[in-house]
C-alpha cells in the first residue's frame, strides 16, 4: 500500500497522551480493560468503510509501477515476490495492531497511535529499554516524516514525468529533460503547500480520487488490449534486478501508516485482524490487482515498460492523452495531501523554539524549504522506477519491517516469546528480510543512478 491521507491523525505528535494513559494505568485496578468498549469515537467508520479506506491508500502510484517491478525479474519471481511481500507485509500490520491492542490495555487506553505504541512498548517493557522510549518516538517520527518527503518526491517525478511526456507530444519541437519539469513544478507545489488545515484539502482529496479511478479503466483499457501473442517476456531474468523488484513492491503494498488510523476509527475493531476480516481481505485484493498488473503490463510492453504504466500508453490516441493528463492532475493533488502530515510533525518539533509572532512566517518558510527538498530530489533522480525503489527500500521498509518486528520482539521480552522463543526466531528472519530489501534496495538503485550518470 501507500501513502494516504487517512494517516494524518496517526502522525500528530501527542508526547502528552502517552503519560497520560500511563497515570491512567496507575490510578486504577486490575481488572480487564478492553480498550473497544472504552473507544468513543464521535463518527464510527463501518466495516465496509474501513475496507474502502484501506483499498483506496493502496491505488495509486505503486500499482502503476508494478509492471516495471516485474521487469526486472521476470514473470515467475515476479509472482511469487508480490505474494512473497504481501505476506510479510499483511503479519507486520497484525503483530503490530496485536501489540498495540495489549499496550492499550495495560496503560488503559481506548486507542493509540503509531508513534503512541512504539513509545509505550519501550516504556512498560524490559527496564533496559526503558530510557529509549523518547528516543524510539523520536526515530518513528523521522521514518515517518522521510516516508512522507520520499514518497512526496517520487510524486514530484510522477507528474514532471507525465508532462514531458504531453509537452513533448504537443510540442515535439520543445523537447527538455525531466529534471526541467520537475523544477517548473517547484513553485505550483510550494503554492498548494501553503494550505494548512485538513478541511480544506478535502475538494482536492474527492477530485483526485475521481481522476485517479478514470486513470486505472483507461490504463487497464489499453493493458489487456492486444497483448501480443509473440512477447519478448522472460519467465525468471537475472537475480541483479530482483533488490529493486522487492523495494518497489514495498513501496507498493506497505501501508502501516494508514492502519492504525482506520482501525481505531472502526465501530467493530475486533472486525479488522479477524478471519477473513478488513485487512485479511483488503490485502488479498491488493495482491491480485497489484500480481495482475504487473503482469500483464510487463506481458503487454515488456522491458520497455516504463516506471508508470501511465507513460507507456500511445501518445497518438486522445484516450491515453486524457489518461497521462489526469494521472498528473491526480499527483498533483495527492501531494498537498501527503505534505500535510511530515509538516505536522515537524512543525509540532519546532514552534514552540520560535517566538510566536514569527510562526506565520515559521510556516511558509518551512513549507517551502520541504516542497525544495522534495524537488531537489526528484532532480537528482529523475528515474521514476529507481527512486520508487530507493524510497521503498529505505522509508517503507524501515517503518512496515523492522519497526513492528522490533517492537513485538520488546513487548514480548518478559512477557513470553513463545514454545522455543519463536517470536524472536521469527523476528530474527524478518530483521534479516529487512536488511535485504535495505541493502541490496539501495545497493541496486544508487549503483544504476551513477551507471545512468556516466552515459554521455
């Protein structure tokens, strides 16, 4: 999955809430507390509200690059990569909700965040830990203030990407690199950064999403039309590309940042981890859309696919022209949306060392020095496919990876690890899976950007 803006309310820094929920523990008996009972939440999302809500963080930018993920390893690795990484990432999500559940009910707390659950895991865990739990919050809020500023990047290349590709159509005789779009970019983005209360960017949030549903028929429309009968595929292609294939579907299907908001807001919670339950099934659904589309998108332009779909589309038919545009309509949009959340949590960081008659200015200078950092990167890797697969290595993992991993194997420490301590074995492996994806993901994406620099 990917970014959402669903994820907001999990990113404000709330230091305050977890003491509070400590004291409450405190002051109180020790009879059961089941946070679901206690939950008050003002309007309750549905069962099948929650299932959209997890579905739509999943459509996006990820499923248009699945294609070129599949390109670089083939069709049968291809296949069993995304199940592979749908699986590890669908029990990250349910240890992590399990723990925060527990931690819920020891510190006597409807609900928690993100950020709340890491904090209080270190802070009623083994005594050792204990004074890292400020620290744990801290780095949870840089991976995921970095998620956000890498994921906002790859948006930039996403529509600077998509507007050569118009311009150079309209206007073959104008043809500039797509570092030139992504820096014209720069000042429209600063100008819709500048919009700071959530209520306002929902218009953007309905209208991208309309965009966004008219891009996927008119991409799946030319997908499965005429797939050639004699394609160039490979069954399995050299192991060198697969770090960037797992990177990419990370980047692709890791939406840990978007749970914990939709299951704290669920009228039915105990419907969410259950069998089949929301996340059991959102992830099915993902995994074969996303199987799907990389397949039969790499079956369709093989390695000639791009890193979105979207630009493959003939730059000769009004249909895919639409297509390309509302793709770029649809980013631009998303991006003030997903910008909204790391500016929270920085600027909740840093108000309070300013004096308060300079916060106005605090704001736009902050807003604009990150939309310049997001740009800044895009340039500096103007390869969609190869920052999809830096920022996915790098961010994605670290949060839906070692983060959940981390925090159950401490939960557990002197709680119990099981018949043979197999939560830590199994953490151990996941630990392992995430420093492959890490290392070999940036390995193989900053190796090809330099190979990419030295051609003349």
């Amino acid at each position: 999955m990917e970014m959402s803006s669903t994820s907001i309310d999990d990113l404000r820094v709330t230091p305050s809430q977890t003491q509070s929920t400590i004291t409450l523990n405190k002051n109180h008996d020790d009879e059961e507390y089941n946070p679901f009972e206690n939950r008050d939440v003002p309007h309750p999302t549905s069962t099948l509200g929650s299932f959209i809500h997890m579905l739509k963080s999943s459509l996006g930018t990820g499923t248009l690059a699945m294609p070129a993920a599949f390109r670089n390893t083939g069709i049968i690795p291809g296949c069993i990569g995304t199940v592979l990484v749908a699986c590890i990432a669908t029990h990250c999500v349910h240890i992590l909700v399990s723990t925060s559940r527990d931690i819920c009910r020891e510190v006597r707390a409807p609900f928690l965040s993100y950020t709340d659950t890491c904090e209080n895991v270190f802070k009623m865990g083994p005594k050792k830990t204990r004074p890292l739990s400020l620290h744990v919050r801290r780095f949870v809020d840089c991976a995921m203030a970095g998620m956000c500023l890498g994921g906002t990047s790859v948006y930039v290349v996403f529509i600077a990407s998509s507007l050569k590709d118009i311009v150079d159509h309209f206007a073959p005789e104008h043809k500039y690199p797509v570092q030139v779009y992504c820096a014209i970019l720069a000042v429209p983005l600063i100008l819709i950064t500048q919009i700071r209360y959530l209520k306002f960017l929902v218009p953007f949030s309905v209208f991208a999403n309309l965009c966004l549903f008219i891009t996927l028929v008119i991409t799946y429309y030319y997908t499965f039309r005429e797939i050639p009968k004699n394609s160039t595929v490979e069954l399995v292609k050299d192991i060198s590309g697969w770090p960037l294939f797992l990177s990419t579907a990370v980047f692709a299907m890791e939406g840990i940042n978007v749970v914990m908001p939709v299951e704290n807001e669920m009228r039915h919670p105990e419907y969410f981890l259950s069998c089949p339950g929301v996340l059991n099934v959102t992830m099915l659904c993902v995994t074969l859309l996303y199987g799907v589309t990389g397949v039969f998108g790499y079956l369709k332009y093989g390695d000639q696919v791009l890193g979105s779909i979207t630009l493959n589309l003939p730059q000769t038919e009004i249909l895919a022209m639409v297509a390309k545009i509302l793709v770029a309509v649809t980013v631009f949009f998303t991006y003030c949306l997903q910008m909204y959340a790391p500016m929270d949590i920085i600027w909740t960081r840093i108000k309070y060392r300013m004096n308060k008659k300079y916060h106005n200015l605090g704001q736009i200078g902050l807003r604009t020095f990150s939309v310049i950092l997001t740009v800044a990167l895009a340039v500096a890797v103007p390869d969609l496919g190869l920052l999809i697969g830096l920022v996915g290595a790098i961010f994605f993992s670290t949060l839906g990876l070692l983060i959940p991993a981390v925090v159950q194997t401490a939960h557990q420490w002197d709680r119990g690890l099981g018949r043979f301590n197999y939560v830590l074995w199994k953490n151990l492996l996941l630990l392992i899976f995430y420093f492959i994806v890490l290392i070999s993901g940036c390995y193989s994406a900053i190796s090809a950007i330099i190979e990419k620099a030295r051609k003349p």
